[in-house]
C-alpha cells in the first residue's frame, strides 16, 4: 500500500476506526465521527495527522523533552479541543511554548490540522484519545497550563460520573502541573459550574483565583474566544471562566 497505506493505517489506530485495535483503557464517551470528511480532510488526516501525534509508549511514561523535536519554554495541555481555534491561537501567539491538544472528535481533530496547516505551526502536538492516558503518562512538574473550555456536562445525575471535572483528574492534573501552574475552566451550564467550583475548592492543590465577580464573569484578555462560547452567548446562557492555581508542593525537611 506504501506511504499512504500506512498513513491510513497510522490514522486508523490513532482514531480508532473500525478494524483496528488500539489499546483500550478507559471508556470513552461521546461521539467519535460527524460528518463524513472531504477528500482534503482525508489527507490532513492521512498525513499531517500521524506527524504530529502522540502515542503513549509501552513504558506508560512520555519524554516530553522528545515530542516537538526542540526545546520548549513550557508545555501547556488542552484537554478536548474542539475545533481547535483556541488552541491554534494560543500556539501562534506563544511560539515558544509547546502545546498538547487532546480530543478524540475526529471531525474536531481534521478542523485543528487544517488551522495549523494554514498557519504554519509546529509547536502542536495531538493525542486523539482520552485524555486520562496522557495524564497518567505525562512525567510530574511537566506541564504550565491546563484548559478545559465548555467540556460536555452530562446534565443528567446518572451521567455525572463522565464528567472530565472529577476528583481523580484533578488528582492526575495536581500531578503533571508545575508549582503556580494555571487551570483554566469554562462553561455556560449552571449545573456544571456549581459541580466545578464544589471540586476545585475541595481540592488542597488548587486555589480558585477569583476576589471579584468579573473575575470568573468576563474572560480575561489573554483567553482566546471559542465558538462554543459564541454559541452560548447567542442562545442566552452566559458562560463562567475560571482560573484556578495549582499551589506549590510542600516539602518537608528532615
């Protein structure tokens, strides 16, 4: 099949298209496919794609100082990028940073390729995954920043055990995020906001950075846009931006 053949192939295990058999791990929820990808889609996929993933090695642990090929002033993780504009911005505006993108929707995926093909980036790197595996595998102190931006909310109670906002991937964050690292959350669902501030909160790693009400009402700057808060802001749902710290470890001397 040569070089295309394996790009398919690379493609396939990377999004788990029917017929190949990647490692499964957790259970992930929603929905893997959209709409069925145009001809240049498929190529992005194909090709770009199995360049700048990522594959968790057999060892469970990355070597982050080995994935964009030069060294970075720090590593920042988006976990479920969507479209991937915020993401794409962030990397065009801080060149020298590294970013990890995570999101399993490959119609979200081809959306990200195509903004770094246009824009020329090569700080992007992608797991189309669930994003507790790279978690779990990404070395401690390694990563300045986390955004999880307008992630699914799973209203109802029997769902809310696959909300991304939990105990454990906070646990897992506190872990890979270095001292005074940010967090930063969004989202337009009432429910979901409560459910985020009542687990950041109880959290001893994290402190919630708010003293004012527009702190968390009006997103800062430096915090690019995404459609989705368009989306909620066109059907009257305001959403949250909060900006939460990762305290400093505490060492203890003999």
């Amino acid at each position: 099949m040569g070089e295309a053949g394996s790009g398919r192939r690379a493609a396939a295990r990377l999004l788990r298209i029917p017929g190949s058999r990647p490692e499964r791990r957790h259970q992930v929820f929603g929905r893997r496919r959209g709409r069925t990808l145009r001809a240049g889609q498929k190529t992005l996929i194909n090709e770009l794609l199995p360049r700048l993933a990522i594959n968790v090695p057999a060892s469970g642990h990355l070597d982050t100082d080995a994935l964009f090929g030069t060294a970075r002033s720090a590593i920042w993780l988006e976990i479920g990028f969507g479209g991937g504009e915020h993401l794409a911005q962030l990397a065009e505006q801080h060149p020298q940073t590294g970013f990890i993108g995570c999101e399993v929707f490959e119609n979200g995926i081809v959306k990200l390729l195509s903004e770094i093909e246009r824009r020329r980036l090569d700080n992007i790197r992608i797991f189309a995954d669930d994003a507790r595996r790279i978690i779990a595998a990404l070395p401690p102190a390694s990563i300045g920043r986390v955004f999880i931006l307008f992630p699914d909310p799973w209203p109802k109670r029997r769902q809310h055990k696959r909300r991304i906002v939990s105990r454990a991937t906070l646990d897992g964050l506190a872990e890979i995020m270095t001292d005074n690292a940010e967090l930063r959350l969004a989202t337009d669902d009432s429910g979901y906001l409560c459910w985020m501030l009542e687990h950041v909160t109880a959290h001893p790693a994290f402190e919630w950075l708010a003293r004012r009400p527009g702190d968390w009402r009006e997103r800062p700057p430096d915090w690019p846009p995404t459609r989705y808060e368009q989306k909620a802001r066109t059907a009257g749902r305001p959403p949250a931006f909060l900006r939460v710290r990762r305290r400093p470890r505490v060492t203890i001397e003999n």
